[in-house]
C-alpha cells in the first residue's frame, strides 16, 4: 500500500467552518489506507436524524378484524413515554396493511390529549378538537398501500374546522412531553382482517389500543379486552421524529416500550369509564400465514444528496443511505485510489434550504512506495562471450533478483544492453520477468556489431508506474568476440524478419521502434492499449527490404495524447508478426 498521513483539521476563518445549525454534516473520518482507495464517512446532520417510536415487537403475525365495524387502530405514548423526545418533530407514521385488507381504507391520524385534563380524554373522533396531523386516506387493494409491507405516509398539519383532505401543510408539531399522543388509522369500509399485529405480547394499554364510535358515543378499548379469547398483541404501527435541536448532539437510538425491555413500567390507568364492549365490536384474528416483513429502517430522506469535495472541486455525489432499525447515524462514500499527493476533503448536504456548510476538512498526504532494490545475477561482470557460426542462435541469459512492490502495483524490469564504441547505440526490452535470454543474433542486429572484439554494458531497473529504481550494482559490462562469418551475417541486408524492443522503455514523451524486413512486404504497424483496444497507426503500407525506424509520442489517432501506462505495439506482414510491450510514463 501507499505510505499516508492522516491529519484532522478545524479551519478558522473568521466562523468555524461548520456551523451550529444542525444542517452539517459533522465527524468527518477519513481511511486511506484501505483497499480501493480513500473512505470517507460522517454523521448525518442533527436535524435529519429520524428515529421511531413504537410499542410493537415489529414482527409481523398476521391481520385482525372486526367485521366491518369501523374503529380508531392506534398506539399510545402518554407523557410519562415522552420526555425523551420532548421538541422532536413529528414527520410520517408507517404502518402494515396485511394480506386481508380486501378494499379497506386506512386514515392516518395522530392525536394529542392532555392527561390531567378531568374526565381523562381519549382522541376526538368525531370533533377532532384534539386531532394534530393527518395524511390522505389509503385504500387497498391498489398502488398506494403496499400489502404485508411497511407503509410510510408524510404527516401533515390538521387545520382545526377543515376537512382532512385540505391537511396540506407539511408537520410542524412537536413533541409536547407534557402531553400524551395517539397515533395510528381509522379504519373503514373493509371486510375480514385489514390491520397488522405483531406477534405480542402485547403492551396492554399501549401498543393494542382501539377507539370505537358507536352512536352512544367513543370509547376506549384494547384488542385483548375486544377479542374472545384475548389477543395478546400489539399493531404495526410506528412514528417518526427528526431532531430539531442542534445543541442535542448525542445520538438516540430508537424506543422499542416493550414490556420485556421495560421491567417495573406499569401502564397508565385510564379514569375514563369505558363503555361494555357490545358483540359488534368484536376483534378477530385472521389466518397466519407465512410472510417476513422488511424491518423498518431509519433514514435521512430530507436530505437529497450528500456533495464530497476533494481540494475545493466536488468529486461525488452521495445519496443519503438506508440504515437499518436501531442503528448509528454514519454515512459513508469509497472514492477510486488516487495518485500519490496531498488531498483535503469536506462533506456538505443538500437539503431543501440549499447546500448546508461544510463538515470538518480531513486530509491525507498518499505516497507512493517504490520498488524494492535488487541485484545483477549473471553474466558476470566481465564476462566473455565467443559468437561462432555454430552458437550464434543460442540465447545468453541476463538474469537478476526480484524486487517487490509493497503497494501491490504490477512492476515491470527493462533490460538495456549497450555498445561502449561508436554510436553508443542501445538494445533494450521490458519484460515482468526477471530473465531475459536474446540469441546473440539478436544482440548483433539490434546493435549493429562488427567482427572482432565488442564491449558491451548491461544494466536492469524497474517500475511501478510511478517511480523507477535502479539494480544494486547498476551496470555490468560484457565482452562479444565474434568471428568473421558472424560478422558477414550481420554486414548484409536483413535475412529475417524482426521487431525490436521499443528504446527507451519506460519513455516519455517519444520512443523508436525499429524492425526489419528479410523482403519487400505490406506491413502494418499498430499500438494497441491492454483492452486490444486500436490506439495508433503508425505504418500501414508497402515497405522494402531492409531496417526501419518509427517513432512514437504517446498520441492516439485522434491526435489527442493518451495516459500512462502500458500498450503493446504489433507488426504484421504476409510472412510475420510480433508483438511486444511498452511503458509510457507520465
């Protein structure tokens, strides 16, 4: 892996950088060092954290009825429940309509009464003197209720004397912890068992509430006082609450009231003198069938999307996440590895107020690792090589140690075999090998050497792309003695077909690759990238006998320049082709 380092900065200019408003994003954590690149990941702002509230178990039993009579199915929080939540805004209800439902409607309501208030109120169904938000009833079957699933409906403002469809107003109630709050359908118009239960047990009083309205008036029950035998479970009902108070910075996790996880709670008693339950307003329990529930998540869906910026510019978009239920408020964001350097980086929100300020900056300075140092094997330094008529096609062998890349970057060796007379002209070739075996026949083409005595200098170095590190002992020098009719081969005109290692290898910004040609043939040369896919074309045409040298600057057909790295360059005739590897470094 890359070296980095890791710094957390707070910028003061004039403000803090992040504001107070509960808008930021906030905790800012940087990890450079994974796999794959930078991971960022921050809380989400404090005025969109959502949380539920509920007293089911939220594993879904089944439907319940009560042969069509119509009645209030809700859950209650009285103040005793509340204090926790006191301030929090009230934003959508969720609840499951279950298999049964056959053309039920469901109306979203949420009352608030006050329980010092004497004789102890329950929700005005009638009068709606008590009634705080609303949402448009639902019907089922049809595409608003999703059946056996979790519903969510934004909750809207009741305006005191007007019909529940003129509720148009997005919620502004908030928790009054001095108050207690009922929330759940009003259900109609069905037949069998419209309304989910969880599978208990239930919280008496609490999560299992029903409000009939019979001509003699409302009145408050629960499904195991309404049912034969009792019905010892809570409805899938739940309320959600955004935090709209920034200096409250400690996140809560959801309530579950449960009677198990609420040891020694003891349910309110009403005062209110409940009417007998008559034979009509009966609770049912429908056929259990097997279904598995989506659990309910948390979720910060007033916030579009999240902007990432890397040095000043937005580098991407984040949409906000689905968190599981009871869970922390983290997002995260895998940004593609980046090329060593320094990098700062801030999250802002998109909400529908605009983009909110920035989060703390975090930042972190990537380096590369280079290669490691490696060492010349053979020919020894020195070495002696007798080129005669009957050896000239066997290989030398180069041979050196291995290097290892500690970031994982794929590394490549090149060989470089030089004259020390003359032109100074140089053979070279890169290979992902750490041996490398040309025929003498190779070395004197390439070279263009003469009869005789010929010195030669061999080195090795490699790269990762980005840094290139020399061998240990960084050149060796090698003797060729080549007799004459070693030499009469190479003085005449090409007697085969060749294509050689592009020099240099690793280039930048031009390198040469040369070739021969035994006859006069059509010849195309290309440069292709690691896809196959076609990059330039550098020859495609007639060509003579003989040694040809074409150059190339890293330009692609559409004369724009291409990026660094690895392309392969390949020549084909009627009688020959080759291809071979090369390195362009930016």
């Amino acid at each position: 892996m890359k070296n980095v380092s890791i710094y957390l900065i707070i910028l003061l200019t004039g403000n803090l950088l992040f504001s107070q408003d509960g808008n930021t994003p906030t905790n800012l954590q940087i990890d450079a060092a994974s796999v794959g690149g930078v991971t960022l990941s921050w809380d989400t702002p404090e005025n969109y954290r959502r949380e539920w509230i509920t007293h089911s178990n939220l594993n879904l039993l089944g439907g319940i009825g009560a042969g069509g009579a119509e009645h209030f199915v809700c859950q209650k929080f009285p103040d005793s429940l509340l204090s926790e939540y006191h301030g929090m805004l009230v934003k959508e209800l969720a609840f499951v309509p279950s298999t049964d439902a056959n053309f039920a409607s469901y109306q979203p309501l949420v009352f608030e009464t006050d329980p010092q208030a004497v004789p102890y109120e329950i929700p005005d169904i009638d009068g709606r003197s008590n009634l705080v938000l609303s949402a448009p009833a639902m019907s089922s079957p049809g595409e608003a209720l999703m059946i056996n699933f979790w519903n969510t409906v934004t909750l809207k403002d009741h305006v005191p004397g007007y019909e529940l469809e003129q509720d148009i107003e997005p919620s502004t109630y908030t928790i009054d912890s001095t108050k207690s709050i009922w929330f759940g359908y009003w259900i109609y118009d069905y037949d069998l068992y419209p309304s989910g239960a969880d599978m208990g047990p239930a919280n008496e009083g609490l999560g299992n509430v029903i409000i009939w309205c019979p001509a003699t008036g409302c009145f408050e029950s629960t499904l195991s006082s309404s049912s034969d035998p009792p019905l010892n479970f809570d409805w899938m009902l739940a309320l959600s609450l955004i935090s709209v108070d920034s200096s409250d910075t400690t996140a809560r996790l959801v309530t579950l009231s449960n009677n198990n996880s609420r040891p020694g709670f003891v349910p309110e008693v009403s005062n209110f003198s409940q009417n007998v339950v008559q034979n009509d307003y009966k609770m049912e329990l429908g056929p259990i069938r097997d279904v598995t529930i989506t659990p309910l998540e948390n979720r910060s869906r007033d916030i579009s999307n999240y902007f990432i910026f890397e040095n000043g510019l937005a580098v991407d978009v984040v949409q906000p996440a689905y968190m599981d239920f009871n869970t922390t408020y983290r997002e995260q964001t895998i940004l593609g590895e980046r090329e060593p350097g320094y990098y700062e980086y801030f999250v802002r929100a998109q909400t529908a107020d605009g983009l909110s300020d920035s989060s703390n900056i975090v930042s972190v300075n990537i380096q590369n690792n280079p290669p490691t140092v490696f060492s010349l094997i053979a020919p020894e330094d020195g070495a002696l090589v007798s080129v005669t008529q009957t050896n000239i096609d066997n290989p030398i062998s180069f041979i050196w140690t291995n290097s290892v890349d500690t970031d994982g970057q794929s590394l490549y060796f090149t060989l470089d075999i030089c004259k020390q007379s003359g032109d100074m002209a140089c053979y070279d070739t890169t290979m992902a090998d750490r041996i490398y075996q040309p025929s003498a026949q190779d070395i004197m083409d390439s070279l263009d050497l003469s009869s005789g005595t010929n010195l030669l200098s061999w080195s090795v170095f490699v790269t990762d792309g980005l840094d290139t590190v020399s061998s240990a002992d960084s050149t060796r020098y090698l003797t060729l003695v080549i007799d004459q009719l070693g030499n009469e081969l190479s003085a005449l005109q090409p007697n085969k077909f060749s294509l050689h290692q592009n020099y240099p290898n690793p280039f930048n910004p031009v390198t040469t690759i040369t070739f021969e040609l035994a006859k006069s043939e059509l010849v195309r040369l290309n440069v292709y990238d690691v896809n196959g896919n076609l990059i330039k074309n550098l020859i495609n045409g007639e060509k003579a006998q003989g040694q040809y040298n074409v150059s190339w600057n890293g330009v692609n057909n559409a004369k724009e320049n291409v990026a660094g790295g690895v392309y392969f360059y390949r020549i084909d005739t009627d009688s020959y082709s080759s291809t071979k590897k090369m390195i362009l470094l930016k």
